[in-house]
C-alpha cells in the first residue's frame, strides 16, 4: 500500500511525451524499508532547489518484502508511462536483494546511503550493520520516556490551564492568541523532548504594566513569539470571521502592547511571520541555548 | 550558538588518541544553514548501522555567515582534539563559501547534498537553485493553514475530551489509557495535517458489551491501539506507582477486553509495543489508506 499526497503542482504539460519539457510534471518516490521519514526528508529538501518543476510525490514505506517491492515497481512503471519521464526513486533499503528488485524498475535511482556509509564505514573502521536501528531509539530508553513526558507537559500546561506546575516547565512559550505557541510547544516536545508550556496574554494580561502573576517566579523561561499584524488579522479571520478579536485595530494594539512588555522586562522573542514550526522551535534553541533531551 | 544533545554512550576510551580503537567515542556534527533537519535526520539514520560505536552528536543549524561558520569550525576542531578522531560532520550548506569555510575543519566531510542535485540536476535537465525552500513550504500556504489547524483538532478531541466534532475527523483512535494514543494523534496532525482524535476506553466502556455511544456512529474512523501488558504495566507505573491502575492483572483485563472489542467489532488495529510513535503513524496511514493533508 502507499502513501500518496497531492501534486504539489498543477500539470502543465502532461502530453510531453517526446522531447524536453523542463515544466513537465515528474514523479517522485520516496522508498525504504522503515517508515521512509528519511528519504522523504531528503529527497525535498533537495527537490526544494528545484522549485520551477512541478513533482507528484509518492512515499512507499515498509518495503520490507519482494512482493512489497514489486508492488512498488510497479507504481514507479505506471507513472513512468502517465508522463513519459523516468520518476526519481529516493531510496534507503539495507536489503540488497530487495534494492536490486526496486533498481530494476523504468526509473532514476539516487542510492541515498550506499555512498555515504561506505566512506564512513571506511574512515571509522567498523563495519555496517546489515540492519538499520530505530530512529529514535528504543522504546525502552530513558529518551523515549523523556518525549512522551513531555507530550504530556505540553498538552497539560498549554494555553495557560495550568500554571502550577511551571517550576517543571523547561519553557514557558508567551505571545497573544494564534501566534503559534501551542503547536510549537508540542513540536518542542515530540522532536526535542522539551517541556514546553504555553501561556496566552489576554487583552486583560496585555494592558496591566506587569507580567501575570502566575509568570511572574518564571521570568527566566518565558520566550515570546511576535507575529506580524497582517498576517494575525488573517489567522483570527479565519477562525472567527470579521469579529472584533479578529480587526486589524485589535491585532495591532495585543501586538504593540505584548512587544511592550518583552522590550521592558527583557523577554526574549522571535518574529515567527515567516517561519516554518520546524524553524521556529529551532530557532528557540538555538536562542536559549536550551538542551535537547532527546536526540 | 550549537544545540548539543549528550553524547548516546558513555566514553568508553577517551585517551585513544593514537591507533584505532572501535570503541572509542566519536564526535558528529550536523550542520546546516537552516533547521538542520534533513542533515540530522539522514546523519543519524546511516550512524544507527554502526551501533557499537558511541557517537557524541551536535546539532548546528542557521551556520549562515562567515562568523557562524568559523565558530563551527572551532567546535569541531577542539572535537578533534578531545577524542583524537576526525569528527564526522555532514552538511547541508548551500552557500559554496560558506561550506569551503566548513570544509577546512580538521574533520571527515560527508557532502550529502551535491552528488545528489548534480545529478537530479542532469537528469531533469534543470538547473538548481542557489538557495533551498522551506521544508514545509510557505507559512501562507493551504497546507500550512492544514497543519495548524490538525493540530488544533487533536488537541481539541484530545482523550475524549469531546466527542461533537468526530465527524470532522479524519481518524479516531481507541486503546486503554496509556497505550500511546494522544502522541499518535499529534504526531499524526504535526506531520500529515491528519485530524486524529483520540477516545480513551476505560474500564466502564470495556466491559460493556457493546461500543460507546458517541463511538458507534464513526465505526469506520476507529483505529485500535494494542500494547503488551508488561510494557503497559511499566508505562502506568511510571505514572501511579503501585496502583490498581498500574497493577499486571488490571492491565491485563483491559487489554484482553479491548482486543474482545476489535475483534467482535472488526475494528483495525496494530500492536505498538515496540514501535516508535514515528513508525505507529506511519503504519497507521500504511494500514487506512488515509491520505496526508500535508507532504
């Protein structure tokens, strides 16, 4: 079975079958014996620097058998013929007679590990295992705890309902509402295994001339998220329609005034306007200089 | 700044400094110009098939100047000097500059990128950009909108919190309590856009003989979660020590009573015992044929 997602573009020409059309639509698979997180993670961080071509993505994961692997052959075959260009298959299997099976598909394979453990293995001295180990360790380990505990952190402490428990709290994310703490709180915690609590600023919280009370023996944790003005106006518009929590004059004021307490308690923040959650939480670590507990 | 994690061993040889010793610690740098990610990602993948050997991990992300660059090179130099090995250092610099910079580090280059994208680039016949996209794709984008709002989703049905908006699920997840549901469900939102709420059976529900009411007009979205007994009753101890709710023959019945359930219900369902909660949200998508909002 596959996973399919949507053409990240419109097909434009999809009758090129002769000759070169540089704006043809091209198929793209990503493979591996695991959970294929990352040859998907490679393969568009490289096709990212070919964004005038407009790629079909497949991730076919788990193929861990020759009739898994013939299955996916035969998905890159038909959508060779659909375009009439060779699809580029991203692929990590270990299992040599499995590769062979996938190479031997109408497509452009990129080994994305041959190459690289070999040099490794070569500089090291040690040979590879003919098995890849888990991701992210095994379920058993202290680093698996460590995320889920903190999964459960953030989902307990998110949205200020509960601020007992912000002497645990490795951060304490801060900004006006839909500025984007609670999936980077969450993001912190299932990739970094940080526990990360969130408190929203209410209008009540953004007009006193001191932090709330309950963030006040935490000066040290709290990080704010500043979001431009145009694009909160858009976010709360499209949760609740043309409201006053969603007027441009609103959005601004929460804005101006939460700048104003990170300028005068001297609380770090990032403009996150542009960024990725993926960017954001990196972001934050690098600025704070807070630990991973996993990873 | 670097984002250091502790190193995954204990330094089992740290005055090695001539000959070759397997086991002695080895340092890793993972560097990029943005998150990181795809270098992290793919680095620990190939090291997790040199399992003897201790690796000691940095994360440097955003290396995009001179001044960042040349910091890095000091960290992977006094690296060097600290263990007596070469540092592996994979990296995904675009910035020709700036990677020769990263290059002159007394350490073990590991390109990742450019083998790759030449030849992609020669392939498609197109040239590749000189700076990469975001990984996630414009923050204005639908699917970014997809995200956030799938995250809000989980969070929102989060262990039954409410059951009103299971028609606009896209799954339901059901286990006993601690069975790994609400990461699962996050997860599943943060990296698919897939709206997974999650609904806990506890000891009323199992021993009804019959589905809970709010359930059983979304029989098709339920997706069973299974975990062994042992593992649970570790898990519950964790969290309640010594309790009824933690003890072998509790977890035993429920689980028992909630496989009786998938069974007589034909509900699907997969055993994450040993899984990492990665690879349970990629078996699940695998296992529904449900589609990715986002990727």
């Amino acid at each position: 079975m596959q996973i399919t997602s949507s053409p990240n573009k419109t097909i434009q020409n999809k009758d090129a079958l002769g000759g070169h059309d540089a704006h043809a639509m091209r198929s793209v698979f990503f493979i591996s014996d695991g959970t294929a997180i990352t040859s998907e993670t490679l393969g568009r961080s490289i096709l990212s620097r070919f964004a005038s071509v407009p790629f079909e993505t497949f991730v076919i994961p788990y193929v861990d058998t020759l009739e898994r692997a013939d299955d996916a052959v035969n998905q890159i075959n038909m959508a060779h013929q659909r375009y009439g260009y060779r699809p580029l298959v991203f692929d990590t299997i270990v299992d040599p007679v499995i590769r062979e099976r996938i190479n031997a598909a109408e497509a452009f394979n990129l080994d994305i590990y041959e190459g690289l453990v070999g040099k490794i293995a070569e500089e090291i001295e040690v040979e590879p295992s003919e098995s890849i180990g888990t991701f992210h360790g095994d379920v058993d380990s202290d680093s698996y705890k460590a995320r889920i505990d903190a999964v459960h952190f953030a989902l307990d402490n998110d949205d200020g309902a509960r601020t007992t428990h912000y002497d645990a709290a490795d951060i304490i994310l801060i900004g006006v509402s839909r500025s984007g703490k609670t999936p980077t709180s969450l993001y912190l915690a299932l990739q970094f295994g940080i526990r990360a609590a969130n408190y929203p600023l209410t209008e009540d919280d953004l007009f006193e001339n001191s932090l709330p009370k309950a963030l006040r023996p935490f000066k040290d944790k709290l990080f704010g998220l500043v979001i431009d003005t145009d694009r909160l106006v858009k976010i709360r518009n499209e949760r609740r329609a043309g409201s006053r929590y969603a007027s441009y004059q609103q959005c601004q004021q929460e804005l101006r005034a939460i700048q104003g307490i990170y300028i005068s308690q001297g609380i770090p923040n990032i403009d996150v306007s542009t960024m990725s959650i993926e960017e954001i939480a990196t972001r934050i670590l690098q600025m704070t200089g807070l630990k991973r507990r996993i990873g």
